[in-house]
C-alpha cells in the first residue's frame, strides 16, 4: 500500500514545495521555548485589568492575552494564555481542567460490560473508536477470540465514523474560517451517516455499539443498500468542498504557511493522526500495526508536504475518500456468522431464551448486575481513530471490575503542539490553528 503525498493543492505531491519556516521563526525556537511557562496567578497579575497601573517593564510592549474558553472558537473548554507583541503570539500555555468527567475513575466502578457505556462519551465526535479501543483491552485480557463478522462490523462502522468525524471537521474549520456554508454542507453530509449510526445501534452518537466479545447487535436488513447510498452520495459532495475550499484564494492564504511543524518536532510532542502525517511522516496504526482486519483491505496513508494548516486539511479531505474506499471493499468482503463470541462467561443469552428459560434468566441477570470476571494482568490496546492514536492501558486484578484504567486521549497529547503552532503567528491565526489540531475537550480532561 504506497503513500499518497498531498501538496498545497491537495493533490499528488509535484516536488515543488517551498520551505514555509522561516529563520527568524527557527531563531526564536533555538533561543527560547514556545511554550510560556506561567502560572495562572502569574498572569493574571500581569494581564491587571483596565483600571490597574502597568507593572514590571513595558517598553517591549508585550502584554498577556487570555483566549477563551469559547465554544466554539475553541472548540470546547479550552483557555489559552497567550503572551503577545502586538499582534504578534510570542509564547503561549493552553490551560485545560474545565470539563472533568472523572472517567478513568468512574471506569473502576463499572463492570466490563458497562465500560463502553463511559468511554464513548470521550470522543463524542468519534466515540466508536472509544469502544474499540476498551473492547479490545478486555478482549486481550480474557484471551477471546472476536467472531469475523464482528471483526469486519466493527471496521465498517469505525471507518464511516472516520468518514462523519472528518466531515464534522470541514464544517467547523470552514465556520471557524468564515466560510459559514461549508458548515451548513459538512453537516448535512454528516447526518446522512449518523442517519445510518441510528439505524444500526438506536443512537446517532454515544452508541454503546461495540462491546467487549463483538458488537450489541448484527446489521440490520438492507445495511448493504444504505451503506451504498452513502457510497454514491458523499464522494460528488467532496468534489464540491475541492470546488469552494481547495483552490480558493482567501482560504488558501489562512491556512498556507499558517501553523507549520517538521516530524522532528511532532515526534517529540508525540503528535499522531493527521497532525503527524501532515508532516510527511506517514505513520498509520491501521497500516504499520494492524488491528481487525486492516491486512486484508488496500488503502493509502495520506501524508503531507510543508506540515501547516492547509496539509492537515487537505489530509482529512482525502482521509475520508480513503475510508470510502475501505467501506466499498468491505461491502464485498462481509463475512456471515457471529456477530459476538458465544462464550456463556462473557456473552449475555439472546433476549428470546430469556422467556423460555430460567437459566437463561438467571445468566442474564448475573451477567449484567455482576459482571464476568476477567483474569488478572495487565495490557494495553490502541487504535487509529480520526485525530490520532487512542489507546486504552487496563489493570485486572481478576475481579468483574478494571483494577485500573487509562486512556491515551490523542486530543490531549495533540493540544502540547499548540504553543509550537502558535509562535510567532498572528492572533487572527490562533483559531485556524486550533481548528487544524482538530481537538475533542471529552477525552482532554477525562
């Protein structure tokens, strides 16, 4: 499976790329850190406010800037410390601890079973990918073997919510950029494929969808018609957000050279997912450590030139052709059979047999108020979700319950790229890169 190189115009790379950084931006990292290291306290004595005397030396005339939280600007609870000289961000700290949900803790408090219910509500905008990561941890755990069509159900549904996550993100990068009709038209393609979500798991998002064992349910009749559907209709809708967006001029110059970083740096910050790729550096969990059954299906790696703005984006633009391109190869590739292992210690009775049997009954009932018991040890299980590696690290000490969890959030990890983003940029870009790093503040504060 080769590498597919974009370029500023999001097509195949043409080698003529020009170097976006410049020497007084590579200067200023040499000599001082982008990151400003400052207390809240800190800053808050010396933003003073309109009444207050100027304190300490001002001839410089820098100035503290608090930024947000504004949703959706910020796309969340996100609050940024920035230190400027005119328009100009020298240095600046993203603060964040303003939407804890406490759900690695609450996660010890739950069976095995009910841990989807609480991690897909992390990455709401992707919350399969959630699920996928937990269930595989426990499956690691208990040793159990997925029937292949769960397998293959939950590639399919993981990739059109890759495909409904990135069309999400076209429509706020479009609105964050005053493009306010690409926020109306990713968001109408977008709920073509929540449509389906509902029709395949009740739910548009939080789906509690893909559970330890396989998946809560098989696909309904005629999946294979609507999938299609999807399949004719997203593609020319693409075509028309290449049309408004790709070549136009003003967009263009917002995200051009805006927000630029080399795979030395987002190696360092442990930067995944299109952040990473944006780069150059084609890093794929689905293609360099494959998990499902991505061994069995052809897809590129879309990889950028200049790492800047316009890389990402155009990256999550053709993401979602690629994942298209997956789910038309699983189309004819869905095999039949299970759609959860039949394993009685793990696996809850089919709702029929509970009116017929008292065993059946009491199975049911053990196995969702007590839980099954997963063997004590220790693994970690991660996969390529739309903005990076997620990752779920899980300790059993052998009873019903995780003795521990955590989640490697790559919102979380992916946000310490800000301040390098930032430096030396304009205000004005500071919301065009926030939008570029794509971030989900459910799964940041956890």
């Amino acid at each position: 499976m080769a590498d597919e190189l974009v370029d500023a115009d999001g097509g195949p790379d043409s080698g003529t790329g020009t170097d976006l950084g410049s020497a007084e931006r590579v200067r200023r990292r040499d000599e001082t850190s982008a990151v400003l290291r400052l207390s809240e306290a800190e800053a808050a004595v010396l933003a003073g406010g309109p009444d207050d005397p100027p304190t300490g030396d001002t001839s410089d005339q820098r100035m503290i800037l608090n930024m947000g939280p504004s949703h959706p600007s910020t796309h969340g609870v996100l609050r940024l410390i920035l230190e400027m000289e005119g328009e100009t961000v020298l240095r600046s700290k993203p603060v964040i601890g303003y939407l804890h949900t406490g759900m690695e803790k609450t996660a010890e408090d739950l069976t095995y079973l009910q841990g989807p219910t609480n991690v897909t509500r992390m990455d709401y905008a992707a919350p399969l990918f959630s699920e996928l990561a937990f269930s595989l941890a426990v499956e690691n755990l208990l040793d159990l073997e997925v029937p292949l069509r769960a397998t293959w159900i939950r590639m399919l549904m993981c990739e059109l919510n890759r495909v409904s996550s990135h069309l999400l993100f076209q429509a706020t990068n479009g609105m964050d950029l005053g493009a306010v009709s690409m926020m109306i038209y990713g968001w109408r393609e977008r709920e073509e494929v929540l449509r389906f979500f509902e029709k395949v798991t009740g739910l548009r998002m939080n789906h509690n969808y893909i559970r330890p064992g396989g998946v809560a349910a098989d696909l309904p009749e005629g999946w294979q018609a609507d999938v299609r559907r999807l399949l004719d209709l997203i593609p020319p809708r693409l075509d028309e957000y290449d049309t408004l967006l790709t070549g136009q001029p003003i967009f263009r110059e917002r995200l051009q050279g805006v927000g630029v970083m080399n795979p030395a740096e987002a190696l360092a910050l442990s930067a995944t997912g299109p952040i990473l790729r944006s780069t150059g550096y084609a890093w794929d969990l689905r293609r360099d450590e494959p998990y499902l059954a991505y061994d069995e299906v052809e897809f590129d790696v879309i990889v950028g030139t200049h790492g800047d703005a316009f890389d990402r984006y155009a990256i999550r633009l053709n993401e979602i052709r690629e994942s298209l391109h997956i789910v038309e190869q699983i189309l004819d590739l869905m095999p039949r059979g299970d759609f959860r292992a039949q394993d009685k210690k793990v696996t809850p009775p089919p709702r029929s047999r509970i009116d017929e049997s008292m065993e059946a009954l009491i199975h049911h009932f053990k196995i969702f108020t007590e839980g099954f018991h997963v063997p004590e040890g220790e693994t970690y299980a991660a996969v390529e979700s739309p903005r990076g590696e997620v990752g779920c690290y899980l300790v059993s000490d052998g009873g019903p319950k995780p003795y521990r969890m955590h989640i490697r959030g790559p919102s979380f990890v992916n946000l310490q790229t800000l301040p390098h983003l930032m430096e030396g940029g304009l205000i004005a870009d500071g919301v065009a890169v926030i939008s570029s790093v794509d971030p989900i503040m459910g799964e940041v504060d956890r």
